[in-house]
C-alpha cells in the first residue's frame, strides 16, 4: 500500500468541503507507488461504497496536475475516466479549479467509476484495452499543441547511470544492449502524441463477469506525455499480455504472445500501426520493460533516501520486469537472427532446381507439403533440400576443381 503523506480527518472535511463533498471516513488504497490515494465514503454513502478518491500528488508540481484535468475533460465523452471534481468557489488567482494543495502538493478529488482491477487478463480483454488506448491516441490529437498538455519525460538516462553501476555485468549489457537497440531505431519517423504511458491493469476498471468482461474505468493520467505511440503501446501490452507469478510462484514472468496479436488487433481496428511502428515494437518492448525495470529501482532509491518505510509503502520487483526484458531482448535477437539468414528450397531429383528463397525455415517445410503430392514431385517426395545461407557472407569458396 501507498500512503505516503498523512492527513486527519479535520484536514479530509476541509478538502473535501471545497468541491462540495461531505466527508465521512478516508480509506487507504492498496495500489500505485508513487502517490498517496485514499477512498472517500461521503455522509450519505452506504458502507464500504465510497463515491471518490482523494489522490495527493507525491511528485508531479501542481501545474502538471492542471494540464491531466484538460486531458480528462477532453476523454470523459469518448472513454470511461474520472474527470476531477471543480472546487465550490474556485480561487482568484486564477490557479486551476480542479484542485487544491497542501504544502506545495496537488490535491483532486475524482468520483469513483466502478469495477474492479483485473488479476488476470484474456485475450477479449486485450482486444478491448488495445481498442482503449487507440481511442485516447486518436482523441488527444485534439489538444494541440502536444507540447502544452503533456507533462517533461523522466529522465531515464539519467536514473540508468546512477544504478548500471551498481549491476552484475550481465544485467548491465542486457541494460546497455537494449539501449542502444532502441536508439538505432529510426525514431524521427514514428508517430509521436499525448500517451498515457502507465496503462497497467492496476491502471484499469472491469466489470469482471466472467466471460463478459467489459472496461469501465482508466486512471491515473499523471505520467501523460509526448512520446512515441508505439511506446505507448509497449507498455501496455507488456502488462496486460503478462502473467506475474506471486512471490509464493517463484515471481515466474510469463508473457503470453496471443493475447498480444489480439491487442494489436484491437488496436489496429481503431488507429492501423504504420510499417515503421510494426517494426519497431519488438524493441520498444524491450525498451518498456527497462524502462519500468529503472522505475521501480528508481522508487527503491528514493524511499531509501526519505527514509519512507513500513506498512503503508508498496515497492514492487524490479526484477520481474529485467526477467520481462531479457525475454523480449531474446526475441529481438531471435528475429535479426531470421533476418540474416534465408531458406533456398530445391528439388534435387533429376536436374536440381531453385523452388523458392524463405525467410523461415517453417515457410520452406510449409512449400514442401504443398507440393509433394503434385505430379512430378510425389514419385520422389524426398528430393526436396533446404538449405540455410546466411546473408552477406560468400558461401562458395573452393572454385571449381581443375578438369
């Protein structure tokens, strides 16, 4: 659980008093790491039914919390999303009416939006998360310029220096590999907008009947930034298409490939993935993971330094997404493997001849079996060859042999 900032119960009715809501009781909330969150059950809820959430806002500077209350506004017609409640008697100043502060801090009060928060997802789900995150791409191009709605990207780079140096070497190469994976990619020709950029399922709403699982609820718009689409959608998929094992399982990390085709899917029926961005995502897997894997390490670092502890503060593993990383990264090399290598399929029966030139040596077997019983090649089935040549390389050295 994350509450990292305290309030009483006199300070709770005096906030809640500015937007009009009467409060009863604060309820802690288990989820997020980076910001103090509380239910409010107002004088006129039932029992464990709160109506909103009271969100402290631990890091982001005040105006970043104005520019997430625009982004809000601009979904709320298209998305489920809870746009933050407009003070009673807003402020001379002229300072945004969506919030108040304590100490210097941002504080918004949001109605609840039902649901619960998946433990597990489905591939139907993933169709339906894709859809989401298309939607939102697409709606916030609205907001123009980009720039003066999205809030500075972290710097990563920076929180990367600081902590390599303290990893096993294989764990920095993983690190540093990924890296410079991610900027060799032609980044200057991928579309870019607002993102949401934290769209993990504890980021999410579902009306959880079983086989009828319907979205109905996207937070946390804190960490909305100009950046890269198919970043965007990176980090999503890593979290929605992942089982992760509890720490009784070994923490095991299992991504599951089908339901990523079936978020792309959702997605492309919304916004269709240019070629550039297509190929460009098995890396930004990579790179999300990483990204998150720094994250966690970074909030380690900074509860540390503040001296944050006990109870009321969830850390969690960065370790499962470096194991998350390293599986992506194994499959980026996978992939470049395949690309450097072709599959020439032959039919080496009376007079050899080139059947066609693979880059899988699946799709050469996959020739095979569609042709084997044709006339001409069943009477000999066994003459096709494959045979593998990597690309680049001069595969014939000897010359002929003297007559």
């Amino acid at each position: 659980m994350s509450v990292y900032t305290h309030l009483s119960d006199d300070q709770f009715t005096d906030f809640c008093q500015m937007f009009g809501v009467s409060f009863a009781k604060a309820i802690p909330i288990t989820q997020g790491i980076k910001n103090s969150n509380w239910f409010i059950q107002t004088t006129e809820d039932s029992a464990d039914s709160p109506s909103y959430v009271f969100t402290l806002f631990e890091e982001r500077p005040p105006e970043d919390i104005a520019k997430m209350a625009t982004i809000l506004n601009r979904l709320k017609d298209t998305l489920p999303v809870a746009a933050p409640l407009a003070k009673v008697a807003p402020d001379a100043d002229g300072s945004s009416p969506y919030m108040a502060l304590y100490e210097g801090k941002a504080i918004t009060l949001v109605p609840c939006l039902s649901g619960g928060h998946p433990k597990h997802t489905t591939a139907d789900m993933c169709y339906s998360m894709g859809e989401a995150l298309a939607t939102l791409h697409n709606v916030l191009q609205s907001l123009t310029p980009a720039e003066d709605y999205g809030v500075p990207l972290y710097p990563w780079d920076q929180v990367r220096d600081r902590e390599i140096q303290f990893m096993p070497a294989d764990e920095a190469k993983l690190m540093t590999d990924i890296w410079q994976g991610y900027e060799s990619l032609p980044l200057d020709s991928l579309p870019k907008g607002l993102c949401h950029l934290d769209m993990f399922a504890d980021n999410t709403l579902w009306d959880l009947t079983d086989g009828h699982e319907k979205l109905t609820g996207l937070l946390d718009f804190t960490e909305v930034s100009v950046e890269h689409y198919v970043m965007d959608i990176a980090i999503t998929i890593n979290d929605f298409c992942t089982t992760w094992g509890e720490a009784n399982d070994s923490e095991t990390v299992n991504f599951n490939t089908e339901k990523k085709q079936a978020f792309i899917k959702g997605y492309q029926s919304k916004r269709p993935l240019s070629t550039a961005e297509q190929q460009a995502l098995p890396v930004m897997l990579a790179m999300a993971a990483v990204t998150f894997w720094l994250l966690r390490l970074n909030v380690i670092y900074y509860n540390r330094e503040q001296g944050r502890t006990g109870d009321s503060i969830m850390v969690k593993n960065p370790d499962l997404m470096k194991r998350l990383a390293a599986y992506h990264w194994i499959q980026v090399e996978k992939l470049r493997d395949q690309q450097q290598t072709v599959y020439v399929l032959q039919y080496a029966s009376t007079n050899s001849k080139v059947i066609g030139v693979f880059t899988t040596e699946q799709q050469a077997q996959a020739a095979i079996e569609q042709l084997k019983d044709k006339p001409g090649f069943k009477e000999t089935p066994n003459a096709f060859e494959i045979t593998a040549y990597p690309l680049g390389e001069v595969n014939w050295m000897s010359g002929f042999g003297e007559a």
